[in-house]
C-alpha cells in the first residue's frame, strides 16, 4: 500500500484527487491539505511514502513546503502536479529532489502511472543538499517595488536606503537568479512563485 498526501490551495483540486486516486487498490490517502502548515503537520504524524503538489498556491511561499517536508521526511518522494511549463523551474525542481512532474492537463489516470514509477524506484533521482533560491524580507520588498515599475530612486527613497545601496542590492538579486534585467527578474520570481504579480 502506497501512503499519500495531497496538497493543493483549492478544495476542489484536493477533492478531485482524493476521489480520482481512491479507487486504486494500492493507494491510501493519508492526508489532505490546504494550506502549507496542514501538510507539514501531517508529514509529521502521517509519515506518507509520497507528497503530491501544486507548487503554484495563494501563500506565495514557492519551494517552502518541499524544502521543508524534505527535512522532515528525507526519503519522502514527491510528485508535482501542476500546469508548469517553465524549463529553469523544472530543471531547478529536478535538481531539489522532486521526484516526477506531472501537468495537470494530462489527467489523474497519467498521475498515478507517475505514482507507481516514483514508488517502485523507476527513476533514480538524486536528492541535492541544495535548496531553490529563496528571497529576503528586503529582496522581497524590492522586487515588489520593481513589479510595480519603481526605479532605483524611487525603491531607495521609498525603503529608505541609499541609491547606490538599492543597486547593488538589485544586482545581487540579477546574479542570484541569473536574470539579465529586471523584468526577467519578476517573471522568473512570479514562475517559481516567489511573488504574485497579479
């Protein structure tokens, strides 16, 4: 028996999945959650054999709930289950340790071919120590500035720091997402779901 837990920030995802995967003799829902806390609670008491997940929700907190459900449970697998197309996010989720990513589109009878590859070890991903890029509370502040067309003077102004200070700060934040300006920067933030642009 496969133990699950299902994380989306829509019940109606969540319910759909639960149904969906029930009628699988091989699979057992142990946990259904809404939010990121829910599911962290229940990887605790639950100890599941495998997350499913959006990685896209309203909390706008990007890769925390995997980073996170991976120190509590290092052998979990996880499988994403969203409509992400991104390549740098793809790549970067492989290389976090996500085990299989699955685009909603394809439907929950393609998820649970991907569960059982995942659970019987098929592919031999290889869990990194290393974490996604995350922000700072100020590289946050900034970049939300940016998202709303603030210049270097008007963020410095606005956060109270010097402009010179406001630019290497913005340029440190190119370098760390390896982004060329800053409009690739909030795109690339609001794919890894970082931010909210909206």
């Amino acid at each position: 028996m496969i133990c699950v837990a299902l994380y989306d920030d829509h019940t109606f995802v969540t319910d759909a999945m639960k149904q969906s995967l029930s009628v699988y003799d091989d699979i057992d829902i142990v946990g259904v959650g809404n939010t990121i806390d829910d599911v962290l609670s229940f990887i605790d008491s639950t100890n599941p054999d495998l997350l499913i997940a959006d990685i896209f929700s309203d909390e706008n907190r990007g890769t925390t709930l995997f980073t996170e459900a991976f120190k509590k449970n290092p052998n979990l697998k996880i499988i994403i289950f969203s409509s992400i197309t991104n390549s740098f996010l793809i790549d970067s989720l492989y290389q976090m340790g996500i085990s299989a990513i699955v685009n909603k589109n394809e439907g929950f009878e393609r998820l649970y071919i991907e569960i059982i590859k995942v659970t019987k070890n098929i592919y031999s991903t290889k869990k990194m120590i290393q974490s996604l890029p995350s922000l700072t509370p100020r590289e946050k502040e900034i970049v939300l500035l940016l998202c709303k067309g603030c210049a270097s003077k008007e963020i410095a102004l606005a956060l109270g720091s010097s402009f010179n200070t406001v630019e290497n700060q913005k340029n440190a934040l190119l370098k760390k997402f390896n982004c060329s300006n800053s409009t690739e920067l909030v795109a690339k933030l609001a794919q890894m779901g970082l931010i909210s642009i909206l």
